[in-house]
C-alpha cells in the first residue's frame, strides 16, 4: 500500500509538472517609452510609444559599436560618443527622453539611402549635442563631403553644435512643425 501511495504522488507530481506555470516570474520586459510623432494627414504632433528598442547607455559606446543598425535607440541619461563618428545605417530612429543628454563629439553620418529621425518627448528636453565635427563633415548628415540620406527632427527637440561643420545637411533635413 505505502508504494502504491508513493507511486501515485510521483504520478500527480510528474503531472503537476507538466503543466504551464503561469506563476513563474515574467523576463524582464522593456518599459514602453513614449515621444512625440509628427502626424502627416493631421499637421501636427501626437503622442505615440515604443517597446522594441536598444537603450543607448555608456557601455555601448565603443568605435566597434558606433554603428546604428535600422531600429529604435532610447537615451534616457548623459551619454557621450567620443573619438569617433557614429553611423546611421538603414532606417534608424533615436528617442531622446526628457532631461537625456547624448554627445556624439564627432558627428552622425547618415549615408546616402539611409534615414535617422531624432524625436523628443513631450516637454522636448532632451538634447544631442555635436561638439566638433570637421569642416568637411556635417554635424548630422555627409561624411568628407559624401552625399547624405534623409534626416528628420520631430518636435522641438534640442539639436546643437558648439564648434566646426553644418550642424544639419540643409539639403537633407526635415522639420514638421505645428505651421506644416
């Protein structure tokens, strides 16, 4: 009788085991971050979010690494890339939370056939600021005097240069705004 007992509760605890636990703790989801969109059928700004994204942290910032593959990139601190220009490659999106701050002390090059959209949240606090890019280069935009791909700023985010180049290819960029 005692292993007929033992055999049933091995039975039932195989079972058991089997099933789905829905009490086992969740991965770690990616927080939902929210920016700014540009609407273009409505001329004007609207709330959007994103989950699937690479956060930018300092751990990241390698020239190995300097690369942005097509995708959605969230700064949420300071962060500074420096000694090498960053890539745009592919059609890449870059949030800039409120209070962030990413230094890309040598520019963004976005070749030709490529796009990168910078966007804001909603009280546009965030800046990417462009310490030195060369006279041959643009701040955002061409590379030694290679032609650029296509550059837009959503919102009234911050996006400044302290010495050197064009800030922003003037050929390439664009800025919804409220007025259209």
């Amino acid at each position: 009788m005692k292993k007929r007992m033992i055999s049933v509760f091995l039975a039932v605890a195989m079972l058991v085991s089997m099933l789905p636990l829905t009490a086992m703790p969740a991965m770690a989801a990616t927080p939902v971050i929210s920016f700014l969109n540009w609407s273009e059928t409505e001329k004007k700004l609207y709330e959007d979010s994103v989950t699937d994204y690479e956060l930018i942290t300092s751990d990241r910032l390698t020239v190995d690494s300097s690369r942005l593959y097509s995708g959605w990139y969230v700064v949420k601190d300071d962060v500074t890339f420096t000694g090498f220009r960053v890539i745009a490659e592919g059609d890449v999106h870059l949030i800039l939370c409120d209070g962030a701050k990413l230094t890309a002390s040598k520019g963004i090059s976005v070749p030709s056939g490529n796009s990168l959209t910078i966007y804001g949240q909603e009280n546009n606090s965030g800046i990417l600021q462009i310490d030195k890019a060369t006279d041959n280069d643009a701040g955002i935009g061409g590379h030694s005097a290679a032609a650029a791909g296509e550059i837009r700023r959503i919102g009234d985010n911050n996006v400044e240069a302290s010495a050197g180049g064009t800030l922003l290819d003037p050929a390439k960029i664009a800025l919804p705004n409220a007025d259209g």
